[in-house]
C-alpha cells in the first residue's frame, strides 16, 4: 500500500486540506479551521476502496476537489461545503 499526501491547500475562509492518497486514489482530505474554541482539524474519509459506502464523504471530483455531504465543526457550528476547489459556507 502506497500512502500520499499533497501539499497544504488553502480553500478559502480559513479553511486548509491535504487531500491524502492511498494508491493513488483520494481516500480522505484532512481539514482545518481557527475554531473560537482553538484550532480545529478534521477528516474525512471518501467512500470507496478503503471506505464503504454510507461511511464516508461521496468523491463528486478530485480536481477541482468537490465533495458530499458538508462538513461541521461540532465545536463552534462552523458549517460548508467544499465545492471547486474552495471552501462554501452554508
């Protein structure tokens, strides 16, 4: 099993990724916010090989990155979508 990573991605209101890779297929993004209760890191596993269906976030397209359903901080409510490549606030 290969793993990789990219570079740190930044999508837009303070939001960062790192898409991660297992043989070359995108298996997860980890995500993080400036959360008022402290910084706030995240993942999200995209369902597929290593994820199955109903466990995971729904890979609509890797380039530009657009991902389903949203995502939620369950500290501070902060709450969007991750559509094109950019960060969508609900």
């Amino acid at each position: 099993m290969n793993c990789t990573k990219s570079d740190i991605i930044d999508i837009g209101s303070g939001i960062t990724i790192e898409k991660r890779y297992i043989d070359g297929k995108l298996a997860g993004v980890a995500y993080w916010h400036d959360c008022p209760k402290g910084a706030h890191a995240g993942y999200t596993p995209i369902e597929g090989e290593h994820c199955n269906a109903g466990d995971g976030w729904q890979l609509v397209s890797d380039e530009p990155l657009t991902i389903s359903p949203s995502l939620l901080c369950r500290a501070c409510g902060h709450h969007g979508f991750i559509r094109e490549g950019k960060w969508v606030t609900v």
